[in-house]
C-alpha cells in the first residue's frame, strides 16, 4: 500500500488546523469505523492540582480531575481512542518531591494512558527511582533511541508499540533528547542515546513494514530554536520518512494548531504540542471522509 497523503489542501480556523481530502485508502477504514481520536499531553510536570484561581495567566486551569472528565467524555462520544504522552512527567510540583514519581504513574494509569515516552526531567530521581515508580504505571514506555541494556532500565522500556483501532494499524515510538548537559551524568548512568534521526527512519521504515497504516512518533526534542544546529521536532520531520504524526514536547510550545512539514519525499508531516502543566489535551481526528482535524481543548 503506498503511503496515504495527509494533506490535499490545508484550511486554517480558529484553534483547529484541517487537513482536508486526504487520499485514505477506504480499505484502511471498515464500513463501521470511520473515524480514529488521538489525545495527548506533554510536560505535565507533576501538575496534579488545577491553577489557583488568581494565578496571573492560567486563572483555574489545568488539573488531573478536569483532565479525566474531558477525556472520559470524549471517549463516551469516540469510539476509537488514543491517549498519549510526550514526556516529562516527572518534576515541578512539591507533589513530585513528596512521592517520587508514584502519583503521577498510578493517575496516568487512572486516565487509561496507552503509551508514554520519558523526557529528561523523568531522570530526576535516577534509573532507581524511574524503575521504582513505574511499576504503577499499566503502558508502556516507548524509548527508541535511549539504549537501557547496560542500565537496571534494561527491558523495562520498549522501542515501539502497535495498536489496531478501528481497522487501523498503529505504529507508536518514542524518540528522547540528548541526555548530557541537560540530566547529571549520574542520573542516566550507562545509558547510550543513539541517533534520534537515524533511529526514527530506521524504525518508521520497520513499522511500515510490519503493515503499519499510520505511524506515530512521541518526540521530546523540543517544536524548533533558533539554533539551527539543534534538532527539533520540525527538523525530524524535514529529515524524516514513513513518519505521519509527531506529537511533541520538552519546550513547552502552545501551538493552537498543528504544523506541517513536508518530509524528504515531500510528503506531510504534522506535527503538535500543548504547553505544558496539563493545561490543554491536543486533540487529533482521523476521519475518511474529512481528513485530519487538530484541536487544541482547554483543561478547565
């Protein structure tokens, strides 16, 4: 099958980015499904409590309880449902300091997350520490270009992981940033960070030929900077191939809709992030006879 073209014509609105007509295989979809939802969140940050309600810029936002209700109301209205997280899950609130990390595993786990990357501050508290708190986490890890093999992480990550919704096969992986200059050295160990570039394509192309019809990657390199030198999400997508979405995290971007990149074949991308401290669930929807949609849905 070659691979779908997401975008035929792009129309710009209000909060919401639609890749309109796009050229799904009607195979892909069974007469009964006809449409896949994708949420997700990065950088949450140990946000476990909503703003207060003077805060200066997010007056009563955010919160894991108001979070759950928006998700558990989307999935009573979607059949076919993702939720995913970006990374750095770990560190920002006192909650953080006083559990290590258990709070935030057993409530991602309460929400029915299926599948997460790790972001350089869920290092803070070590590989020990990591280990430790997520044994209450029930999804996994995907963690494509952090090698654990010599590390007490070893088999406690995965390269990727596939779903079928809907008909849908579904190929999700994780791709890390550099871990040294911005983790202590102590906190990583002997963990070998491998290509993010070489290893995504490496890995697109293998879940492309397992029969995967959409590929997704959890990035956290961070949306783009103005130091060309760095990699970022934008960049990936520019150097990338068989990969279609890219849901970002680590620089805190609010985008209010998605962005598109067209890949080394001159093929579309898209690529979203939401901010950070849980705020927002970025929403994307994947419909045969509409195309794309991404939204961007306030936690409040």
């Amino acid at each position: 099958m070659n691979r779908r073209k997401f975008v035929r014509n792009l129309s710009l609105g209000t909060g919401a980015l639609v890749l309109s007509a796009p050229s799904f295989s009607q195979s892909l979809f069974t007469k009964k499904t006809q449409k896949i939802t994708i949420l997700h969140t990065n950088d949450t940050h140990s946000n476990i409590d909503p703003f207060p309600d003077n805060h200066s810029k997010f007056p009563g936002m955010g919160g894991v309880a108001k979070r759950h209700a928006l998700i558990q109301q989307i999935r009573q209205e979607e059949e076919h449902v993702l939720l995913l997280d970006s990374g750095d899950i770990f560190q920002g609130t006192p909650y953080f300091n006083l559990f290590n990390g258990v709070l935030e595993m057993k409530l991602m786990s309460e929400l029915g997350y299926d599948a997460a990357t790790m972001g350089n501050h869920d290092f803070d508290i070590g590989l020990e520490g990591f280990k430790n708190a997520k044994q209450y986490a029930n999804f996994p890890f995907l963690c494509a270009n952090y090698d654990f093999s010599e590390t007490i992480l070893n088999g406690e990550t995965q390269r990727y992981t596939l779903f079928s919704k809907g008909g849908l096969k579904i190929g999700v992986f994780g791709i890390g940033i550099e871990l040294m200059g911005l983790v202590p050295s102590d906190k990583f160990a002997k963990t070998k960070y491998l290509d993010p570039i070489i290893t995504a394509n490496e890995l697109a192309k293998e879940l492309k030929n397992k029969g995967c019809e959409l590929i997704i990657c959890l990035s956290h390199l961070g949306y783009d900077y103005a130091d060309n030198s760095k990699l970022s999400d934008r960049k990936l997508a520019k150097l990338s191939s068989h990969i279609d979405l890219i849901l970002g995290g680590h620089s805190h971007t609010f985008l209010e809709k998605p962005t598109v990149e067209l890949n080394q074949k001159g093929q579309p991308v898209v690529i979203n992030q939401v901010g950070y401290a849980g705020l927002y669930v970025g929403r994307i929807d994947i419909d045969i006879q509409q195309g794309m949609v991404g939204r961007l849905m306030e936690v409040m």
